[in-house]
C-alpha cells in the first residue's frame, strides 16, 4: 500500500489492517460485487451487516452476514436475505442498494432505510425487521430522487424524523430532513445541512453517510461529500454535529474532510475513489465507533475511530452552524 496522505496526528480514522473484510470472493454464491453494507450490533452481541450484493445483472439485493467480533468469522446468508418485490413494490424493480440499520425501541424494531431504484429514479423505502429474516415493508416513503436516508431512532414533539436527500432538477443536493405522525406519510420538509459551492471538498452534492449516533453535545452526523472532477467524482467523509433537541439545526460542521479515498482497495474498482459508509457498530466501551464502508464499489472495508476525538476535533476544524447560499 502506497504512503498514505493524511496527517498522522490528525487521523480520526484507522484502516483496519485486514482490509478488506469482505468481497465477493467470500460469499456463498456467485455475485459481482459487495459493499455499502448498513451495520447493527444484535442484541447477542454479534455484528450484522446488511449488505449491497451486486449480481451479474447489474441489479442489488441485500444479504445479512454476522460476525462475533465484527471483523472475522463471517456467517453470510447462503441465499440473498432481502430480495426486490417487484409485483408488491415496483418501485425495486432496478434493486434494493445501501441500506441504513436504526433500532427504534418504540417499535420493537430495527428500521432499515434503503434505496428502492424505479423506473423512474431511485427513492427512498423503509422496512421493519425483529430478526433480518422476515420483513415488514412500509413501502415508499419519499418518490424520486431521493436516497441517502435514516430514520431518528425516536419522536420529537410526537413525529418521526427521516434524513434523506432529494436531487433537485436544477441546483445543488442538500441533505433535507421530513417528519411522519405514523411512518407512512412524510412532511413537512427542511434543508439541513447544504452542499457547498465552487471548490470546497463537498461542494453541489452531499448526502448522510451511516445513520446518526446520538451524543451528549449533540446528534453526530457523517455525511459524504462528492467532489466532481475532469476524471470522474471522489467520495469523501465529512463531520456535523446537529443540535440535540432540533436535529435540523447544525451546531458545528467540519471544514475538512475526515477520510477519503487513499488506500489501493479505496482507489481502484467497478466505481474508484469512493469509500461510502453505511453503518457502524459501537464497542461496549460507548466509545470506539466501528465504522463499515463499501470501498470503490466493490468490497467491504472497517476503520475504527474514538467518538470522543471526533468531537474534539470538530470543536477545532468547524464552522458554526450550516454556511449561508
Ligand atoms: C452513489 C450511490 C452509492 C455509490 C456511489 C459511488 O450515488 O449510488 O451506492 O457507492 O454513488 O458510485
């Protein structure tokens, strides 16, 4: 692996070693590629992805893989775990892709987000699962385009929150959050956090990354910043720290990026430059984040990182609050 770019001191991020964990070569049948996986710890105390499975149509599914220490001894599904529904959803009709994993103590439930790509562009959809086995499907909660979203693992003043990002016609993609009394109808829309203009490592389009982790000082939110270029886009990660009681407000948002693509598994796949995280675990320490990312489209790669560090690095590379148009 080539020298990597990032300042030593600065790195909030570690590869792990063993990079990647997963790729296709792992699974129990024939596919192309698997990445962008969302991540769960179970209430046992195994890791469960949920992971984009590209078959050799082109098309996604997901398929569950669970480890007892989140990095080896992967047990993945032998048949795909969560297939489109064509005749019930036709919206899947193009596949399921990068789902995002929240437990939602009032339903008893995890509440998985995924991108149902239709005819018409790719939209959000939610399904309710106890177990990765059997699905509830909610159906379509925003229409297209819209992906990139995570449900709030509660209410707030008696609503759901759902994060997502819509792609205007014209402009830049802003991550917006809506609100539901029951799940199924959506409202009530607001830009929360916004693509920055001209040069900037996020500029014209942004869109969460894993779903939000709740923190004394504030929800943290990763996002992705896709940086367009002559050669093609670069996905990189980024940092904000949304307001406690209105997650729509933006407290801090980091001006750098925090990890981008440098590693050869990063760099060079079906799409290259692109790490895109999903989801992540949390240690039982209530600090160390394991953080799952599709690598380049095409494999499943960790990084671990202090959730604490991140905080403190926020406070000193952020600008306050959301930055105007
Ligand atoms: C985004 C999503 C991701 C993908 C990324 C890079 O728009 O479609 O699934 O990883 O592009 O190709």
């Amino acid at each position: 692996m080539p020298p990597l770019r990032e300042d030593p001191r600065r790195r909030l991020l570690t590869r792990h070693p063993g990079n990647p964990i997963l790729t296709a070569f792992d699974w129990p049948y024939f596919v192309n590629t698997v990445f962008n996986a969302g991540a769960t710890r179970l209430p046992s105390g195994e890791t469960l992805l949920l992971v984009r499975v590209e078959d050799c149509t082109g098309h996604s599914h997901l398929c569950a893989a669970r480890s007892a220490d989140g990095i080896t001894g992967w047990r993945i599904d032998p048949h795909p775990t969560f297939i489109p529904d064509i005749e019930g959803h036709p919206e899947e009709l193009w596949g399921v892709e990068d789902c995002r994993i929240v437990w939602v103590d009032e339903l008893e439930s995890f509440a998985i987000t995924y991108t149902a790509y239709s005819q018409r562009g790719p939209c959000v959809s939610l399904a309710l699962t106890k177990d990765f086995r059997t699905f509830d499907r909610m159906g379509m909660t925003m229409p297209p385009e819209d992906k990139d979203a995570a449900l709030l693992p509660r209410r707030f003043g008696g609503r759901w929150v759902m994060i997502h990002r819509p792609v205007p016609a014209a402009g830049r993609a802003h991550i917006w959050m809506s609100y539901s009394p029951d799940l199924k109808h959506w409202g009530d829309p607001k830009v929360v956090l916004k693509a920055r203009r001209g040069a900037w490592w996020d500029a014209n389009k942004i869109g969460l990354s894993p779903p939000m982790l709740e923190t004394p000082e504030g929800w943290l939110m990763m996002y992705h910043g896709v940086r367009m270029t002559p050669a093609g886009c670069i996905y990189r990660l980024g940092l904000a720290l949304m307001d406690l009681e209105d997650p729509t407000r933006c407290v801090m948002r980091s001006t750098k990026w925090i990890m981008g693509p440098e590693a050869e598994y990063e760099r060079t796949g079906d799409v290259g430059d692109v790490v895109f995280p999903c989801g992540f675990t949390m240690d039982p320490d209530g600090d160390t984040m394991y953080l799952y990312y599709g690598a380049a489209d095409t494999s499943i790669a960790l990084a671990t990182g202090s959730v604490r560090e991140m905080l403190g690095w926020l406070q000193e590379n952020s600008t306050p609050g959301d930055p105007e148009d």
